[in-house]
C-alpha cells in the first residue's frame, strides 16, 4: 500500500476512535482534543503526499 494511503487510513481511523470514545463517555478532555488534531494532520500529510506525486 503506497504510504499517502496508510496515512489517511491510520488517520480516520484515528478520528472515528476518538470521536466514538468522546460519544461513550460523554465528555471531550485534552487527550481527545489531541487524538483528533493528531488524526487530522495525518489526514492533511497523507493528500499532501498524494498531491506532491500527481
């Protein structure tokens, strides 16, 4: 699998965990907050990747 594809991959999954576990929980802490940041910019790196290739 080419590596802008694993980033995205890894980064929504990421994102779908940490906005289900904010859900069960009922409460959105500092770790959450970063896991989602986190998330996103590994969504963000991985285009970037697949831009820069095009």
């Amino acid at each position: 699998m080419e590596e802008w594809k694993k980033s995205v991959l890894i980064g929504t999954i990421l994102l779908i965990l940490a906005i289900l576990f904010a859900i069960l929980r009922n409460e959105i802490n500092i770790w959450i907050i970063l896991i989602i940041l986190l998330a996103v910019i590994d969504i963000i790196l991985g285009v970037l990747r697949k831009i820069k290739k095009i």
